[in-house]
C-alpha cells in the first residue's frame, strides 16, 4: 500500500493542470506545513524564527513547468530577490533553485547565462553559497556538466547526490579533487530501475556509502535526512573517522521533524534547515506526501480545520 502510495502521489507532482489549479488555491489543504508561505517577506520571517532556535536555512523560491524565456527570467528575478533579502535581512540562509526553473528545458545558454546572474548577485552579497537541486534522471548529467562550468568561475556553488542512483559513488569521486559542497540525499524522484536501486533497504546502504566516501574525501557535506539511523551512522563516521564538525551539516526539510533539528543543534551539529515558499506548491507537497504518506494525516487535518 506504501509503494502504491508513493507511486499516487509522484505521478500527481508531475500533472500540470492541477499545479495550475493549485496556485489559485493558496496553500492550503496542508501545504503549510511544509512551505514557510507564499512571498518573500514571509519566507524571511520564518527563517529569522528559525535562527533564533539555532537553526540555519537554505531559502528554495519554488517553482515548476517552466514553458518560456519569460517564466525562466521571472523565476531567475525571484531568486535574485531572494538573495538580497537575505542581505538585507542579516538572516543566516544560503539558496537552493532548480535548473529547470531557470529555462534549462528551454535552452542550455538560458539557464548558464541565468545561473551567472545568480551567482554574481550571491557574490556581491558575501559569497552567498547556491545550491543546485537535482532532479530527475534525465536532468542528471546536465546538471553536472554545468555545476562543473560554473566551478571554473564560482567557488559559491555546489549541488545534490542521490543515493538511489546506481552511478552516484563515480560522480561523487569524479568531484573530489574539486572540493564540491555537495548535499547527499537517498532521492525523491520516480526512477527506472535500470538507473536507479528499487529498493529502500538498498539505496539506505548506499547512501551510506556516499556519506563515508565524500567525509572521507574531505569534501564538505550536507546530509539531508529524517532517519536516526543514518543520522546515528553519521555520528558513528564521525568518531570513528576523527571528522571535523566543520566539514558537515545536517539537513531536514521545513515541517518535518522540527523537534529534531533543535535537539541537534543543541548537539552542536550544524543544522541546516530547507525553506521552501512561493505559490507554486503543488509539486513539492506531492514529492514529500510520497517520500512518507503517514504525512497524508497532515493534509486531511488541514482540509477540514481553519
């Protein structure tokens, strides 16, 4: 019923009408819970109440179905502003965005010239670190190809590694002498299992393996999960390995957790929280409805409460 489930709610991400649809409605039926609100303004607020736990953040301006030049640079603004509301707010946050929102589909030209706008403005801001997510398998290798152009120009740009993919562990040791700020993640996209492990008990083995490789490389890294083990395996790399606090964060995702991220803090782990805002909801609230359905309970109570 779990797989079937996630299947549901993965296939519902992907349908344009509805994240059409979704947009009119605001977020509601639960979708709060899971993004800090829809402008920018609002994203800031809950980011400084964050801080304030001994949090830090990375602010993600969502969006998705990007069919034009006009919806990429609009997408590509709404990034820039978010950089210089992070400026100007003082708050401790770095940027997450997603390529395609940035014309990729359109145009591999669009989306460098816009990732430089990017990254110049984060520049200017105090080298602000970018984080590029990554998507689906088809994005995969263009994601890399251009995450390695703009390492020739930016030492404030880094992206993500999932570890359901079969060919993660060579594209985390093709990066290791460039000392990549990478965040590893088990991967919430569906996939063929001809590129990517079919099994949970599998990709949590592996995601293993990519946390020890990249620690081990020296590289900094991100872990973004909600599963004690992996975090108590962490821990364990940790002591074992002698690993400086200084080469590693955890990360979890906004509404997920929120006990947890605290207690960490108050560990003294880095711990870096993922905020998501903006109107275009819909795809997001799916992907996390599918990495763990028991967040279903979360929607039906917001449907019915005020």
């Amino acid at each position: 019923m779990e797989q079937l489930l996630k299947n549901f709610f993965l296939f519902l991400s992907k349908n344009p009408a509805l994240n059409k649809a979704a947009k009119k409605w605001g977020l509601r039926f639960g979708a709060s819970r899971f993004v800090a609100g829809e402008t920018i303004a609002e994203a800031i607020k809950n980011v400084r109440e964050l801080n304030k736990k001994g949090l830090v953040c990375t602010l993600d301006h969502l969006g998705e179905f990007i069919f034009s030049v006009e919806e990429a640079n609009e997408a590509t603004d709404y990034c820039i502003k978010t950089l210089d509301a992070i400026k100007e707010s003082g708050v401790d946050c770095n940027l997450s965005l997603k390529m395609t929102q940035l014309g990729l589909d359109i145009s591999y030209e669009l989306c460098m010239n816009n990732m430089r706008r990017i990254l110049d403005t984060a520049k200017r801001h105090g080298n602000i670190f970018v984080r590029i997510d990554m998507e689906d398998y088809a994005h995969n290798e263009v994601t890399l190809d251009i995450l390695n152009k703009l390492l020739q120009e930016y030492d404030n740009v880094g992206t993500v590694m999932q570890a359901y993919l079969y060919k993660v562990a060579d594209d985390i040791d093709a990066l290791k002498d460039k000392n990549v700020n990478l965040r590893l993640v088990k991967g919430a996209y569906k996939e063929s299992p001809e590129v990517a492990f079919p099994n949970k008990a599998d990709v949590d083995e592996n995601y293993k393996k990519i946390i020890k490789q990249h620690l081990l490389n020296g590289s900094y890294a991100a872990i973004a999960t909600h599963d004690d083990e992996i975090i108590n395996y962490v821990k364990q790399i940790e002591k074992e390995y002698n690993i400086p606090r200084t080469q590693f964060e955890f990360q979890m995702l906004y509404g997920i957790r929120t006990q947890s991220q605290v207690d960490l803090a108050k560990e003294g782990y880095k711990m870096r929280v993922y905020v998501p805002y903006g109107n275009d909801w819909f795809g997001y609230n799916m992907r996390r409805l599918a990495e763990r359905p028991a967040n279903v309970a979360f929607v039906l109570k917001g449907m019915f409460t005020k």
